[in-house]
C-alpha cells in the first residue's frame, strides 16, 4: 500500500495524454515541489477523467480514472490548488459531491 499524508487537487486542467514525467513536470510548476507520500490529483478540461500521480518517497506513482457516464464535480472557479481529506477523496472519485464531505463522511451541502 502506498502511504498518503496530503491530498492536493490542481484546478487547472491537465492533457491526459501525458505520461509520468510531464505530470510530474506539472506538479513542480503548479505547487513548488513534490513533496514524498503526497497525492496530487489533475482532471482533463471535460472533468470525465482524472489522473493521480503519488511520491512515494522513492519514485512516482501516475494512476488514471475515467468515468463511463457524468463528470468529477471538478472546481472551475476556486484558488489554483486546493487540499482535500481522504473523505472528499473517496467521494470524488465516485463522482459524488465531495466539496460538502465533512470529518465523518456525511455530505452537509450540495
């Protein structure tokens, strides 16, 4: 299992198309460095595909995720990075509304 400390969601939309170093690539650009055991999260500009890509303190990790019907509930209008728990995480890869997510999992707004 690959250790998460910190989740951050890049608003900017990402080409898909692109492999592990110009993610990478991204990350410094967008946050400064990419700092071991931290997830960073990008979309496509459809927001109906997401890529992670996770230092693990040795290497990166790039993994992909493409919704079959709907769209990530994606920022559009918000600060450039965003943080997330592993709540908002869990559901915004489901497609759910992750931005209402509080600590014990229930959603509080729509």
């Amino acid at each position: 299992m690959i250790r998460i400390d910190a989740i951050w969601l890049c608003v900017e939309p990402l080409d898909m198309r692109v492999g592990t170093e110009a993610a990478l690539t991204r990350v410094v650009n967008v946050f400064g460095s990419a700092r071991p055991h931290h997830a960073y999260l990008f979309a496509n500009r459809r927001a109906n595909r997401m890529k992670a890509i996770v230092h693990d303190g040795i290497g990166v990790w790039l993994a992909a995720r493409r919704l079959n019907a709907g769209k990530f509930a994606w920022p559009r209008d918000a600060a450039p990075t965003m943080a997330l728990t592993r709540a908002q995480l869990d559901a915004l890869v489901l497609g759910l509304p992750w931005k209402g997510v509080g600590e014990a999992g229930v959603i509080t707004t729509l």
